[in-house]
C-alpha cells in the first residue's frame, strides 16, 4: 500500500469571540465530517509552567504517517510543546500539547483566546483543517473561595477561639455515618454538608482518605439524587439545597482537585451539569436575564462561577459565561445601586440576594477579577440597623417583601463583609453570628476571618442614612443586641423616601415609617407568605394590600377615578387605594433602564445631630412623582400637584419615654375633593380620645404603648377613623383580602383625613413611644407670628418646622414654652449660613447646616431668628 505523506500545520492567533466553538468542516477521503472532538484538559507542571493538552479525533482514518511536519505563526506567547499521531486502530487520534511559560502568566485574569489552527495535509491537498481554542488559564488549585497561598493562614484560623463551637459542629457533620446516596427526589443536607466538611479537611490536613471520601460522598449524592430526581424542583428551598449541592461539589472538585482521577473528573461534571438542570434555571446560557431583579440574581449565577472555576482546566465554556454575565449583565446593574448602602430588592433580601452578589465578589476576588464596587460589603448595615432586640417578633424593620419568619438561612453576609472590608464593627456582628450558619460550618471558617479586630456595635453611632438611589434613615436609641425577651430600652424607628424602586420585591411605601419598642407599636402591615392562599408574591392580597401604599404609615390620595396599579404581578389589581404608582409594568432589567424612567421620590435633607447618641434624627423628602399616573399605566391627569414628608426624631434618652417621631406633611392635590388620609397601622385596636390614639401591645410579654398627638388637621377638622379587626385586616375599597395568619402582622388602622374638602393640607402629628405604665408628655402647637411655621413644644424640645416644607430664608418669630425653662430648640428648613437668635435678652449666633437645620438651646417664650 503506498505511504501517505502528511504535514501537520499548527497556526497561532489572536481570536476573541466569548463563545467555544469547534465547527470546522472536515474533508476526508471525500467524506465531509461535521464535528472532531476534541478533548481538552490542563494542568500547573511542577515547574511551575502550565500545560494544555489537546486530544483530538479526527474522525476518519489517515492511515500511517512516514513524515510530519510543524509550521508556526509565532507572534503569539505560547509555545507548542510536542505533538503527534496516537496509535489508535484507525490512526486517526492527535494529540497536542501547548505550554504557557511560568513567566507569561499573570494574577490577573485573562480570558483571552487564541485559536490553535491545524491541518493534515495529503499531498498537495489539505484533507483535514480545524481549530482549538488555547486560554490563559486560571490560578492553580485550591481557587474557589480559597487560594492555594491562604491555606497555612487557613490551618491557623481553624484553630481559634472564635470557631471553638463551630469546630464541633464541623467534626459532627465530618463523621456523619452517610456514604452520600440518598433515596428519595429530594436533597440532603447532611450529605452535602459531610461532602464540604471532609474536602476541608483535606485542604487543611492532606489526609488523602478525607479527601477521596468526599470525592466519592459527592459522586455518590450527586448520581443517586439525579437518577431520583427527574423534574424541576419546584419548592424554594428544596431548590436552593440543590443549588447548595452543586456549590458543595465544586468545592469538592476544586480542593480535592489533585486526587481527582480522569474517570471522577468526567463524572462530577457530568453529575453537577445533571443536578443544575433540576433547577430553576437549569446550566445557565447566557441569554439575556433581568440583572437588577429575579431569582435569577440569587443562586443560579453563584452557582455558574463556582462549577466553572472549578472545572476549566477542563471545560472553559462556562465559567466564560457567568463571568461576561457578571461583567456585562450583573455588575453594571448592580454598582450604580451599591451607593446606597443597602440593597435594592428590600430589608429581606439582602440575605437572599445581596449576600449572593456579595460572595460572587468575594469569589471572583480570590482571581483578581472583581467587576463590583469594593463598597458592596456596606448593605450589611441596613441589616444591622434594622435588628430588633427580640427573638420572636417579625423580621427586624421591615421594608418591601419580608418573610415574617418564613426561614431563609442565615447568609454569608456579616462574614464576607468584614472579610473584605476590615470594618471592626461588622466583625463583631460576624463574630456574634458564626453559629446561625452552622450548616455551612466549611464555608464559615472560611467566611470569617478571626484575624481582624471588632469593636462592639454598641459604640456604632445610632442613627444611619442610606442615600440615593435608595433614600432611608434608621434611627435608634441603643443596640441589645443579645437580648431575646422584652426587657430592652432600645428603641427603632425606620424612615423611608426610597428614590428608586426596583419593583419584584419593592412596595409602594415611600413616606413609611415603622416603629419598634418592645413590640412593633408602628407596623409596615401585612405579610408576604403564610398558610393563607392568598398570601404571596404577586397574589390577590399582595397585588391589593401587601404591597400597596394602603398598608403602610403613608399617605393615599383618593381620586375615585384614579386607573388601578399595576406591577408585573399573577394576578390584575382590583382594588383602588388612593396610593402611589410604579414607574413600569414590570420590575426593571436593569439599572439604567430604571434611571431612565426617573425617581419617584427625593431627598430634600437629611442630618444626625452629633455626638454618640445624637439628640435629633432629622429626615425629609419629596415623593410628589409616585402618586403620579405614570403614561405606560393610562393618560391620566396627575391626582397631586405636590406631596412632602418630614420627619424629626427625638432621643428623649429616658428609661420608659425612649423617643418620639414628628411627622409633617404638605399636600397639594389637584382637584380639591380628592380625599387625603394619613395612615397609622398598629398590631390591636387603638383608642382614639379626643385627639389623641392610644395603642398598646401587650401580647406575650410586650410592654409598648404608641401615643400619636394630632395636631393638623385642627381638631375641629379632623376626622379619625378606625378600621379594622375581624373580617377587614386587609380592607381595601370596600373588601377584604385574605385573613391574617400571623399575630404580629397587624390588624388595625388609623385613618386620619381632613373633613373639609381643600387642595392644600397639612398633617402634623407626634407619635410617643414609652412603656404601657407610664403617661405621655403634654404637647403643645404654637404657630409662627408669620404664618409659615409651625413649632412643637415636648418635653424640654422645641421643633419647628415650615409648613410647605420648602426653604426659609427670611425671619421667624415664634411664642411657644416658658420663658423659665432651657429647651434644645430644632429649627428646620431654612436656608444654610449663619442665623441671628434672640431669645429674650439673650442674642447669639448660629449657623444653620447645609440641611437647612438650626440647632441650640434657649429658653422658651419669644423666640426671634433672622439672617
């Protein structure tokens, strides 16, 4: 038989599409060949150089070669190694090995591509042509959450004290007797938490009996769950466990890596790729996906970079997915959100989605890749801020979507914040927090890193500030952070103007305030899920009370006309409030297209008195455009011309008398006999007596009572009203949605409305807080002798605030306290600079701050400022 002459030609250039392809045609023999296959692995040479190898079939038979020869376009950094023609039966087998020098690599990560062209010539005809992709590779082993020079820091951290209890629970979950089948269609937890804990022990320790049990644990619970498992998981929190799964799997491919044979490699993958298909969103394609809000944001994208780094020495198509998603979808998205300094999607999302975009960070750090603003790890504190003292009470202070004990795991979020950012106050919440995740006792001890050093939240200051695009203030009267029962001090109070609103999870709520004090006394009302089928996302008691301005502590503007909202949701609003308007039918993709649309609302001033335990919390806003109709919804006139909202809290710093909230509103509606009401939702039935509403809540062990002094509308004006108990919880235009099915969700409202038909009004009301035993501070209301102003006189403070909420730059005189008594005088919404004062015979002068707020302290009577 004549001899075949073959040249094999291997050409290098630069090729950036993100996608891997390998569809060259093939002729041979005049057959064509649609497809080689090529396999592809890599490794780190002891050398330190890294070496790609790649098997390629090429599908037909070449018969044997008496002569190769090798032609290289070298204006690339790699180099070919050594190649031939495998002795396979049809000798149709290539084998291609390209080296990358240790000196051509780099920390950073490259996901450049260069194609490796190669043909195998007969002649003076090519009958074979087709290409490879060559990469830059990734770190070595260990590198997802963990890189291979952190693991001598890693043996000593698993050693601290402050892992003393969780170090038990690892060696428990460690020697589970389980060898990782399971028998059911479900997930287990124990299996993947035996899995994670024997992979660390091998990183830790190198006992190689650890790390092939965790192989096989992985290989044995990833097979048999799949093999059960033949539909989508439909529940959340099986879904998520079968997310856990697969993360656990690739930890376990990752820091076992070494001990990893050809046939294990092959089959985790082939398992993690079948257990992501019973998921919500199965092997992700990198379609295009809502980046700002969804369940897409959670688990799928964590899950996507964790499989892919683990396995491209193998596979590099999907980590070059997940990563362009978080570089191109996800961060852009996402980082002109974190200046808020809380999360976009509401208080309870921040552990479910903010604590996924925090460790996607934190993992695409450990490759110095990062696309996210380093100032992510700031949403922690919304979390921290919003904590209440007691145990059994709904979650914290809430604000959108909130699960109301409905479990959600506690995150990795106060670990990874103080990882990567070194704040000594979020350390020691991580540190207060390492056995709420027990369950992930592998991670943790990684999530936590011992070594930085916390100063007790108690020294936080008090009261914080979220700025645009959000726009929330929390304010506080002490931390107790321990205390599970009632006998705490500490006081909340949550101010909400949010500027921008994602929808999915957000409420049209901004002006809300809630109010905490060994009880909820003032509730963002209403609950998300429970064992009423009409609770939920997008269900009939959402889309008309949950997430409606009606339960929560705003305002409703009723015109009787008015188009009903919409928001993307199951079910067609039927009820009309009188509330606030989305900007879009639908919760927004992204960021941009949400900015495009405009705020709904903006912060007009914001200040936090100074020292340690501020005296006044002071927080005001317009939110005139989300009462507007929006065009996509209806052409419709707007019901408003404008609405604003201030709040002034005061730290009484009284045992029993913690605090009181002022709130002042300006309203301008444009047609005079639109209804405006001023809500108040409480847990039971308020007593109204006279001008004053008393609410109590005593249930279980709760000793709070909230005191709300009317003081516009003039009481001669002022139509208080209840509603409410059983039958009409959630009472909205005349019907009831749903029943309440949790006891601190709220059953009453306060509906307090003008009786006389006006297009401007002004509501003016001071809410006490104090314990149930004791009385309310008396209050009195003076009016400026110019009629702008109005001041209120409790206790030993003066505030006074100008009745448009606007900015005064011209003088007052007011006439409200004893003339005998020292007051800390609050004046606000003036013009900054300096402020003559005269009280009296008393003259001085102050500077009014850049919020527009003069703060000293006089004597009560005449008191005269002017510039």
């Amino acid at each position: 038989m004549e001899n075949i002459r073959i040249k094999i030609l291997l050409i290098l250039y630069v090729f950036c599409p993100f996608y891997y392809s390998c569809n060259s045609l093939i002729a041979c023999n005049s057959e064509i060949v649609d497809k080689t296959e090529i396999l592809k692995t890599g490794d780190y040479m002891s050398c330190g150089d890294y070496l790609w190898i790649y098997k390629i079939d090429l599908k037909c038979k070449i018969g044997q070669p008496d002569l190769a020869e090798i032609y290289i376009k070298n204006d690339t950094p790699f180099l070919i190694h050594s190649y031939n023609l495998e002795k396979t039966t049809n000798n149709s087998g290539l084998r291609i090995e390209v080296l990358i020098r240790k000196d051509q690599l780099t920390d950073s990560l490259s996901l450049k591509k260069y194609n490796l062209v190669f043909s195998v010539v007969s002649g003076d005809s090519i009958n074979i042509t087709d290409t490879c992709k060559v990469h830059y590779p990734l770190p070595k082993h260990p590198r997802l959450l963990v890189k291979s020079n952190e693991i001598d820091d890693l043996k000593e951290r698993f050693t601290h004290p402050d892992f003393d209890e969780l170090r038990c629970t690892f060696n428990r979950q460690k020697s589970y007797e389980i060898d990782g089948v399971v028998f059911t269609d479900k997930p287990d937890e124990k299996v993947r938490q035996k899995m994670e804990a024997l992979a660390l022990s091998y990183l830790l320790t190198t006992n190689k009996q650890d790390g092939l049990q965790a192989v096989k644990v992985a290989l044995n619970y990833l097979s048999s769950y799949s093999a059960h498992r033949k539909t989508v998981q439909k529940d959340y929190h099986y879904n998520l466990q079968t997310y856990e799964a697969i993360f656990g799997a690739a930890m376990v491919y990752d820091w076992c890596y070494d001990l990893l044979s050809f046939d294990d490699k092959r089959n985790l993958i082939k398992y993690m790729k079948q257990v992501c298909r019973l998921t919500e969103y199965g092997i992700p394609d990198g379609s295009k996906k809502q980046y700002l809000s969804g369940h897409y944001g959670e688990y799928a994208p964590t899950v996507s970079l964790a499989m892919g780094i683990a396995i491209f020495d193998e596979e590099q198509d999907l980590f070059e997915m997940a990563y362009k998603e978080q570089t191109e979808g996800f961060a852009p998205s996402r980082n002109r959100m974190i200046p808020s300094e809380t999360h976009h999607q509401g208080a309870q999302y921040i552990h479910v989605r903010g604590s996924n975009e925090l460790l996607q960070h934190f993992i695409l750090t450990k490759l110095n890749a990062s696309p996210y603003n380093p100032d992510i790890f700031k949403m922690a504190y919304r979390s921290v801020y919003g904590m209440i003292p007691q145990a059994s009470d709904m979650d914290g202070m809430p604000e959108g979507d909130c699960h109301n004990h409905v479990e959600m795991g506690n995150s990795q979020l106060f670990y990874l914040s103080a990882n990567l950012s070194g704040d000594s106050f979020l350390q020691d919440i991580s540190r207060k927090m390492i056995m709420k995740s027990a369950h992930q006792s592998a991670r943790v001890f990684i999530y936590h890193n011992p070594g930085f050093p916390s100063c007790p939240i108690t020294k936080a200051p008090l009261s914080r500030f979220f700025p645009s695009p959000a726009g929330i203030m929390i304010a506080r009267t002490g931390w107790d952070m321990g205390k599970t029962d009632y006998d705490s001090e500490t006081m909340v109070v949550l101010m909400n103007m949010r500027e921008y609103s994602t929808q999915n999870h957000n409420h049209m709520d901004l002006g809300h305030f809630s109010i905490y004090y060994k009880g909820h006394l003032a509730l963002d009302s209403g609950i998300y899920q429970g064992k009423d089928a009409d609770n939920g996302w997008g269900k009939e008691n959402y889309v008309n009370y949950y997430s409606r301005t009606i339960a929560h502590n705003s305002l409703l503007i009723y015109d009787p006309d008015e188009p009903k909202p919409v928001g993307g949701w199951k079910e067609k609003a039927k009820a009309r409030d009188g509330g606030q308007f989305f900007k879009s039918s639908k919760a927004w993709d992204n960021s941009e297209e949400m900015f495009k649309a405009g705020p709904s609302a903006a912060i007009l001033a914001h200040e936090i008195a100074s020292g340690d335990v501020p005296d006044y919390t002071y927080f005001k806003g317009d939110i005139t455009g989300a009462y507007k109709v929006p065009s996509f919804l209806a052409d419709y006139p707007s019901k408003v011309e404008q609405v604003r909202r201030s709040f002034v809290f005061l730290n009484h710093k009284t045992k029993g008398m913690p605090g009181s909230l002022i709130v002042l509103d300006w309203v301008i509606s444009s047609n005079p006999s639109f209804k405006k009401t001023w809500l108040l939702h409480t847990q039971h039935k308020p007593e109204i007596k006279g001008g004053m509403i008393f609410s109590t809540n005593t249930q279980r062990g709760r000793n709070g009572k909230l005191v709300t002094t009317v003081l516009l509308p003039e009481s001669d004006n002022a139509d208080i009203t209840l509603v409410g108990g059983s039958g009409k919880e959630y009472w909205v235009d005349g019907y009831n949605y749903g029943t309440v099915s949790q006891e601190d969700a709220g059953r009453w409202r306060v509906e307090l409305s003008p009786k006389k038909a006006s297009k401007v009004d002004n509501f003016l009301n001071v809410l006490q807080v104090m314990e149930v035993n004791k009385t309310p501070m008396k209050i009195k209301k003076s009016y400026s002798k110019e009629g702008k102003y109005v001041a209120v006189e409790i206790g030993n403070n003066i505030v006074a605030q100008n009745l448009a909420l606007g900015i005064n730059d011209e003088e007052i005189t007011l006439s409200i306290g004893k003339d005998s008594k020292l007051y800390k005088v609050i004046i606000t919404d003036l013009k900054g600079g300096l402020w003559n004062v005269q009280c009296g015979l008393e003259k001085f002068t102050v500077k009014a701050s850049v919020n527009g707020v003069l703060a000293f302290e006089s004597r009560g009577g005449d008191i005269h400022i002017y510039r």
